[in-house]
C-alpha cells in the first residue's frame, strides 16, 4: 500500500462519490475501486436491459488521498434467478462498470 491510503481493518478502502460540483455526496466501500463503482452504479436509474441502460460517469475519490478513479457505470433490471432467497425481489438490479482512468486532483 503507498503512504496515505486510508485501509480499514478488514481490508477495506473508502470511496467518495464526487459531483459534478466537486461535493462528495456517499462513501462506498470496497475491497478495489471497482468493487466500491459498482456499488455506486447499483443506485443508477436501471434500465430495461443492459443494452438499453444509460452510461453514466461515476467519479471515485480514494479517501487519504488525491486519487479520483473515474468509471463508465450502467445498471439495469433483471429477474431473480429461481434458486434465490425467500427475502429476495423477482425483480433486481444489476449493473456494470467500465474503468475509464485516474485523475489527481489539486486543492
């Protein structure tokens, strides 16, 4: 790990949602900063299927550091596979990222 990566104790690094505006709305975390994109394109308006779903930028600040990891994500709706649990919706949401680059932002 480079210096100023912020790891929590199971593993796990924080990601900042950034806005348009440079706000950081939601944290997601994750293992990778795909694993925390994708949950961040799980809360995307889904489609109908996923060659219908808008791409959407998705822009991820690694906390502790300048690292914006910026993601093409798409989300979409799908029925749930038979073998699910009770808890489950027969409707879900699925998605998908596309990792685009990294900036460094200057503040």
């Amino acid at each position: 790990m480079e210096a100023g990566t912020m790891v929590r104790e199971d593993g796990k690094r924080n990601f900042a949602l950034r806005e348009g505006s440079g706000d950081e709305s939601s944290v997601f975390s994750g293992n990778t900063p795909r694993q925390a994109a994708l949950k961040a394109a799980r809360r995307l308006e889904p489609g109908s299927s996923e060659s219908s779903a808008d791409r959407v930028e998705l822009k991820l600040r690694e906390k502790g550091t300048d690292k914006v990891h910026i993601y093409e994500g798409w989300a979409w709706e799908e029925t749930a596979p038979d073998d699910k649990p009770d808890w489950m919706p027969q409707e879900i949401t699925e998605a998908n990222v596309s990792k685009q680059g990294i900036e460094h932002i200057e503040e």
